[in-house]
C-alpha cells in the first residue's frame, strides 16, 4: 500500500519549504543585523583603545586623568570654615544688588569735586546688610577660605564619584561673589583709605585660585576685570598706599593660568567621568517617549562614548596645554573634531572652550590696559601732564605696550590734555587662541575720543580714561 494522503515526507517536505521561505525572508534581515551588532562591538573597541591611548599620552606628559589626582589638587580645606561659608552665601541677599564700580552713578560721582557726597541710592545699597557683609569679610580674613569647586570637592565626591555626583557638586556662587567684590569696591572708593578694602578684594580673588571647575575660571574672569577696575579707581582718588598701587601694576596676568586650571577639571570631572558612566542616568524616564529616548541613548552610548570621550578629553588637554605655554602646543581643528561623526558632543563642547581661551586673551590684554593707564594717571597727578604721544609714553615706560611672547602688543593715544587711551594694537596677529575671530578687531586705538561721562570706559581689550577736573594738570 501507498502511503497515506498527509503522511510523513509530504509533511517534512512542506516543512522543509517553510524553513527555505524562513530563511529567504529573515535571514537578510538577520545578517544585516549581525553585521550592525560586528560593527558597533568593533567600534566601541575601537573607541575604548581610543581613549586609553589619549588618557595614557596625557598622563605620560605629567597631565592628572583621575579623580584621584584632580581631588588631591585642592590640598587642605579647613571643612568646617567651608560649611560655614556655604550656609552663609546660600542666604545671602538675591535680590542685593550692589552698584558697580563703572556704573554711571559711581563714575559721576567719582568725576564730580572732592567731598560731593555719594548719590542716596547707592549708599543706601552699599549700606544695606550690615551684618552680612561683616560676615563675609570675615571669612576672607581667615585666610583659610577657598571659594573655589576645590573648597567642597572632598566632601562631595569620592575617588569613584558617578556623573550624577559630580553633576550636583558644589560650586561657587557668582552672584555670592560678585556682589561682596563689588561692595568690596566701591567701599574702597569711598572710605577714607582703600588700603584694607582691596586687601579683602586681593583675597577674595585668590580664594578662587585654582580654577575646580570652568565656572571658577569664568569667575575668575569677571571678578578679574572688577578688582582691576576698583585699583584703577582707588588709583585716581588718590586715598591709597602707593606700595600697594605699584604691587597690583607689577603683577602678571594669570588669566590663561585660570582658564587652563578650569579647562583641566572639565576634563577630568566629566569627560573623564563620562567615558565609564551610564549618563542615561541624567535623564528622565517619566514617560514612555523619555523612556524609549534614554535605552536609544543607552545604545548609542555603548557605541560611540568613548570616542567622544577621547576627543573631548584630547581637544581639552591640547587647549590646556596651549593656555599654558606649553613648547609645540596648539589649540586643536575643531573642523576636524566635526567631521568625525561619532563625536558630536566633544565637537561641540571643544567649540565653547575655544571661546573661553579667546576670553583668556582678551582678559591678559585688558589687565595690561588698565595697568598702563594707572602709570599715566599717577604720572599725571606728579608732573601735572598726561604724555604726548605713544613716543613719549614708551619713553617713559619702555617696554609697556609690547607683548611678551604671543601677547599682542597695545597702542597709546593722548585724546586731549585729559584724555587718553590704552587699546590692543588694530595690527596685532592673530593668536590661535582667539578661536578664528581676532581680538585685535576690538580694539579703539584712531577712533575718535569717546564722550566720557565719569572717569573711563573700559571694554574688553582696552580702556579710555578722563581725568576728573579736580585732578590739576598743566593744560
């Protein structure tokens, strides 16, 4: 007999069909998918030798890469003093807001004749808070304080700190500081001598040295440009030491110091940090869209992290290196870190450094600036005469307007009997920290004379100052 209809091999061949369709229509599908998972464990392996060969070359030329070594940075902290601090600058005042030292009633007043009583309002902000900023001159008198990321980064974070703990470390307050500088300042101004008023401002500054993190540096920054203002001010009223004077003319600009400190903490807190963490751990998952974005992000991640993290963490390094002069250093082609798709965050967050290195530049030029003309103000006060012109001023001063290494050099212009300005050269070259865009494009050096109010204008890579009518002068 026959076999049955339905019997076994007419099965198994039907079987062997449906097996043959199986594999035409998922075995594509299935190769191409195991093909994308070769891929993505051969590009995370290349990545993470990626980064190990950056970390190494870093730590090589005597570079920190650990949250070890950048903890160690911050040396002693007087815990207690910090915690103090931190309680007392969380209820500061934010609504305080205390007037600055190149605000239009400031400067009139400072420009108006000796003895004019300060305008109600300001002293009325100045005066307000007593107790508060008695405090906070306290703190700076103990000498122990540091106001920096450094004053709170041993009690926050652990040699094996996450990304979320390094992301709600403590940090400092800019308006915190801000605000008692600019008291600081303008008590300077107006009190009898300014002597002990920009001792505190001196150690306010200080207290932000080392740069923990970018926002001391961009604090750093600020602040900088402030106290230097406030000297200058002090320097045309006339009510402070002159050894104290001729002390801040004779400092060197630290302004790539400050940045390249910040830079170097960027890169050992977050990248550094971010190469072996789960970042999805910074994002919500509220909903299922937020949900479904962080497991895509998870992904991704696996993939392309660690290339990024190697090219933020190398781009960094270089910038760090260039701020500080290191032999050979340049700052790194941001164009080359964009083209390569698997580092789009490093790429864009290189891009943001770049301009802090240009802020660097433009601080150093304006510390030099301010500097200058404080020489022709007191020079003016002496001989009763601002000088003639840039021959004149060099002459006097030789060396002054040059810049040493790769500083560009400023230009001096004597505006009228009382008015003059120093500025960056218009000619200067272009510094590849500038990021592209020329600091020397600034400058108001053959502008005409700016209609001062007050007593000077400042900008960023340059000042212009007119000295007040109660300052005599052989005009």
């Amino acid at each position: 007999m026959g076999p049955a209809p339905g019997s076994t091999p007419r099965r198994k061949r039907r079987r062997r069909v449906t097996v043959v369709r199986l594999l035409v229509w998922c075995g594509p599908p299935l190769l191409v998918l195991g093909l994308i998972v070769i891929a993505a464990i051969t590009t995370r392996h290349i990545g993470m030798r990626r980064l190990a060969a950056v970390e190494a070359a870093i730590a090589a030329s005597g570079g920190i890469t650990t949250l070890d070594g950048y903890l160690a940075l911050a040396g002693d902290v007087d815990t207690a003093l910090q915690e103090d601090f931190w309680t007392w600058s969380q209820g500061f005042p934010s609504t305080h807001q205390i007037p600055t030292i190149d605000s239009a009633e400031t400067q009139a007043w400072l420009a108006g004749p000796t003895g004019t009583p300060f305008p109600d309002e300001a002293r009325a902000a100045l005066d307000a808070h007593p107790e508060v900023m008695r405090r906070g001159r306290e703190f700076l008198a103990n000498g122990s304080l540091r106001l920096s990321a450094f004053g709170w980064a041993g009690a926050d974070l652990t040699p094996d700190a996450s990304l979320e703990a390094i992301a709600t470390m403590r940090i400092p307050s800019l308006h915190t500081n801000r605000e008692l500088l600019n008291w600081l300042a303008l008590r300077a101004l107006v009190e009898e001598r300014s002597d002990p008023w920009l001792a505190d401002i001196d150690r306010l500054v200080e207290a932000l040295v080392p740069s923990g993190a970018a926002i001391d540096a961009a604090i750093l920054l600020s602040l900088g440009s402030t106290r230097d203002l406030a000297y200058l001010a002090c320097a045309i009223r006339g009510h402070v030491d002159d050894a104290r004077i001729q002390r801040w003319i004779a400092e060197v600009p630290r302004h790539r110091e400050w940045v390249a400190d910040g830079v170097r903490a960027e890169r050992i807190l977050f990248w550094g940090v971010a190469a072996g963490s789960d970042v999805t751990s910074l994002v919500a998952t509220d909903s299922w869209a937020t949900a479904v974005a962080g497991r895509v992000l998870d992904v991704w991640n696996a993939v392309a992290l660690p290339h990024d993290s190697a090219a933020a963490i190398d781009a960094l390094h270089r910038v760090e290196q260039r701020l500080r002069g290191a032999p050979g250093a340049r700052m790194p082609d941001v164009d080359a870190i964009s083209e390569d798709f698997l580092t789009p965050i490093g790429a864009s967050l290189f891009m943001g450094f770049e301009g802090f290195a240009r802020a660097a530049l433009a601080g150093e030029v304006h510390h030099r600036a301010v500097r200058c003309a404080a020489l022709v103000i007191l020079e003016s006060r002496r001989s009763g005469r601002v000088p003639d012109d840039e021959a004149a001023f060099a002459e006097r001063w030789p060396g002054r307007l040059d810049g040493e290494g790769d500083a560009p050099p400023l230009r001096y212009e004597r505006l009228d009997a009382r008015q003059f300005r120093v500025s960056i050269d218009p000619d200067a070259p272009d510094s590849d920290l500038a990021a592209g865009k020329s600091i020397a494009g600034d400058s108001t050096f053959g502008l005409p004379a700016a209609e001062i109010t007050g007593v000077f204008e400042s900008h960023d890579v340059g000042i212009e100052v007119r000295l007040p009518e109660w300052i005599a002068l052989d005009e």
